[in-house]
C-alpha cells in the first residue's frame, strides 16, 4: 500500500482550501491531517472535508498553526501574506514541503520566505495551472525576439473579493518579459494609470487590472508593434485547475532538497 503524504492546508474554508480538501480526499498519494483557519475565522471547529461538500475524515478546522504542521510533511498554503510568513517558519523547522499559492507579499515578506527555504522546499507560485506556466515560458521567449519598440501590456481580471492587485500571476508574466528583455521589472513597471500628460515610457511595462462578478481569471499580454499586435492569453473556467497543480507540487516536492522552486519547475517548463 502507497504511503500518503501527511498534509495541511492553510485557507482550508477559503475557495481554493475546499477545493484541495476535494482532491485530497479522492487522492491515492496525500492524506489531510490538518486543516488551518485565522483565529477570528467562522469555520473553527467545523469538518474540513464536510465543508468542502465530502464524507467526514474527523479533521476539524482549528487556528493552532505549530500542532497541525508537526504532524505534517506537507502544507498546502491559499491564506494571506501574514499567515504564509509565520507558517514558514514552522515549516523551515519541520522541514516541510510547503506550497505557496498566497499572492500579495512586500519585499519584506518575500525576504522572509527565502530564509525559510534555507530549510523548508518551497514551491511558491501565484498560479499552479499547466496552462498558466505554458504562458510564462512562451512570453518569456517571444520578449526576447522582440525589441523595446514592441510596447508590452498585461491585463488582468478576478473576482470580486480579490484582494492583491496586480495578481501574482500578472506580476509573473511581468517578470517573464523583464527576464526575456534582461531588465529589472521593478525599474520598468507602470500601474494604475489615471490623469494627464500620461505619455508611455518606452520600454516599460503596463499593468491593469478588473475586478468583478465571480472571474476566476483572466490574464492577457498584448505586445503592440507599429501596424501589428500579438496577444497571448489565459482563462481559467474553474479553479480545480489550481488545486490539481498545488496537488502536483506536493509530491514533487518530497524529498526534494530545501530551497524556492516554481511550477515551472514541477512541470519541467
């Protein structure tokens, strides 16, 4: 018989938390062990895998962070940048595989998960979808055969109860082109244009964003030429798609060495 991987989720009442829940309930591979909520959250006490629509396995949803990741050797993680940040650290001392899907860090915060992957494997990525990562390395390539005369433009749209904007994903495709051009996204980034004498920088990248209804998600790079244009684009039609990724990730990730890995290295893209 295959031994299951132990594994907590964090944001285990949140859309994307019941929707791992689901998969790990059916998975031959991982077994939930814990399920993690904040300490003001609704849903303390309450059945991880009844809440997310299956057969109780008596996991109930708690906000004590240090027992349930002991138990673990994985931790999938769709929460908040406070809650990723101090359940790395756990992590770091378990030497856990901890997934990230969390988006919205500072550099700080970032700074944070790297120590932490000095002794935890950490697979973070703000979208664990095949397709999405497809697109990475295909803008990446396509910014590399285009010069800074192509003007690059991201466009992104989610639900209304999004919080980050731009999404991680957004910023990814924005660091795949940086990368493809050599240049520092932070040097080339422009967002939330609003007023005049708003003239385009060449060179730079634009970011927007949409939020509304209930988008799972949409992302879009449009590379704008002199009398042509190339867009790429994504849409994501239901968010199992993420949680098969995260899934994916974790059983990468075991027995991997510490360190910050991608979907794009789970996937080899």
């Amino acid at each position: 018989m295959v031994k299951k991987i132990k594994t907590t989720v964090i944001g285990a009442a949140g859309r994307m938390g019941k929707e791992i829940i689901s998969l790990i309930a059916a998975s031959k591979n991982l077994e939930l062990v814990g399920a993690l909520e904040s300490k003001d959250s609704a849903f303390l006490g309450k059945d991880a895998c009844e809440l997310a629509g299956n057969n109780s396995n008596a996991v109930t949803i708690t906000d004590n962070v240090i027992d349930e990741l002991l138990k673990s050797e994985a931790v999938i993680d769709f929460s908040s940048p406070d809650s990723t940040i101090f359940a790395s650290e756990i992590s770091a001392q378990g030497r856990l595989v901890h997934v990230i899907g969390t988006t919205g860090f500072s550099a700080d915060q970032l700074e944070l998960i790297n120590l932490a992957a000095r002794h935890a494997t950490i697979i973070k990525s703000g979208n664990m979808s095949l397709g999405v990562n497809a697109l990475l390395g295909l803008v990446e390539r396509i910014s590399g055969l285009l010069d800074d005369d192509w003007d690059a433009e991201i466009n992104e749209l989610h639900h209304k109860d999004k919080a980050d904007s731009p999404s991680g994903t957004a910023l990814a495709l924005g660091e795949a082109i940086a990368k493809g051009r050599d240049q520092d996204l932070k040097k080339i980034k422009e967002q939330a244009r609003d007023g005049i004498n708003l003239k385009r920088k060449k060179g730079n990248i634009g970011f927007s964003s949409v939020r509304g209804g209930s988008i799972v998600g949409e992302h879009s790079v449009i590379f704008a030429g002199s009398g042509e244009r190339i867009r790429l684009e994504h849409i994501a039609e239901t968010r199992d798609i993420f949680a098969k990724g995260a899934i994916k990730a974790v059983q990468w990730g075991i027995g991997k060495s510490p360190g910050i890995y991608s979907m794009r290295d789970v996937l080899g893209i």
